[in-house]
C-alpha cells in the first residue's frame, strides 16, 4: 500500500507537470496560464454556488428530523472540487469538475457509502452508537 501511495505521489504531479508543458508548446504559455486561472475562478464560483445549495439541503433535513448523510458527503465532495479546481494543473481540473458535478457526485457517493458498508461488514470499521 505504501507502494502505491508513493507511486501516486511522485507520477501524479509529473504526469501533471507533462501535461502542463505539452500544452503550454500547443497552446502558449500565457494561453495556459490564462485557461488554469479561469478554471481556478469558475471552479470557487460553481462550488459557492452548489456549497450554498447543499447547506441548505442540510439544514432542511435537519429540520425535518433527518439525518443529512447525503448533503453532507455532496459537501464534502463539493469542497474536493474546488480544491482541486484552485490546484494548477489540468489533470486536476478534470477530477474537480467531476467532484463537482452532480450526476458523478451521486455516483462517488454510491461507491464511497459502499466502501463504508464494505468495511462495516468486514469489521475493519467500527461503528459505536451513543444514546
């Protein structure tokens, strides 16, 4: 596992720097920069937006006795989003917006309550309920 995660480390960044270069000699330099700075903005813009909309999804299902386990997972994806979206660098631009996006977020959602339930039952997660 650890393999892997430094694996990812070090070939996410150089595969996001190659991009960045290939691009740069295709499109310009300014270019480039011009395009991840406009992705940076539209990527805080779409998220406030969508961020305002699932708090108050949140605070409705508060309000109506609900547990808000769905908007607050869309939350947590939508602050990946932007994160990545603000990051430099087109690969991670592309991961952002699908952090962002609400049909991928309704699927990310479903494989990530999966890998819970996944874990629950194979008792690498414990669950302690409180009264």
């Amino acid at each position: 596992m650890r393999r892997i995660i430094f694996a990812c480390a070090i070939g996410f960044p150089l595969l996001e720097l190659v991009l960045i270069v290939l691009l740069s000699n295709w499109l310009g330099v300014f270019s480039v920069i011009a395009l991840m700075f406009l992705t940076g903005t539209i990527g805080v813009i779409f998220a406030k937006r969508q961020g305002l909309q699932t708090l108050r999804l949140a605070q409705l299902q508060i309000q109506q006795g609900q547990l808000p386990s769905g908007a607050l997972l869309d939350g947590v994806f939508l602050f990946m989003g932007a994160l990545l979206l603000i990051v430099p660098g087109f690969l991670t631009d592309l991961i952002g917006l699908c952090c962002l996006l609400p049909y991928v977020r309704g699927w990310l959602k479903a494989f990530v309550v999966t890998i819970f339930q996944r874990m629950v039952a194979r008792g690498q997660w414990i669950v302690v309920k409180r009264r």
